[in-house]
C-alpha cells in the first residue's frame, strides 16, 4: 500500500472517533475548560443580578427627585 493511502485511511479512522473514544490527554482540558466557563457563567449572573439591583436603585432615586424647571435655576447662594 502507498504511503497516501496510509495516510488517507488513518484520517478517515480519526475523523470516524467519536467523543467517548478522545483519549485522557484531549478530555482532561476539556473537562477544565467545561469547569472554568461554569464558574464564569456564575459570576456572570451574579454581576447581572447587581447591575439590575443598581438599576432599580437608580430609577427610584430619580424619581424621588424632582427635576428643576428651565426658569427656576437658583444662583450661588441658593436664590432666585
């Protein structure tokens, strides 16, 4: 057999693996990686849970105060 065609058939038996044949080496990173990103999702979550808690911090805030009209403006020592 030709040295192609060697070559040709053991890229066909690679390409035909399925993932519970990866060997220890490809899936231990794998499984890292899998860990990291769940931690990464967690913090994620946690930091759009403040974002919203801020959010409606924010709005009532700006709804208890009360916007100071075009002709009303005070000068320095709180005058009109």
């Amino acid at each position: 057999m030709p040295k192609s065609e060697i070559v040709r058939v053991a890229r066909r038996r690679a390409l035909r693996r399925t993932p519970a044949e990866l060997p220890d080496a490809v899936e231990g990173p794998i499984a890292e990686i899998s860990r990291d990103l769940a931690v990464q999702l967690k913090r994620v979550r946690q930091m759009q849970e403040q974002v919203d808690e801020l959010r409606l911090v924010i709005r009532e805030w700006a709804s208890q105060s009360q916007p100071i009209l075009a002709g009303e403006t005070a000068n320095r020592h709180g005058r009109r």
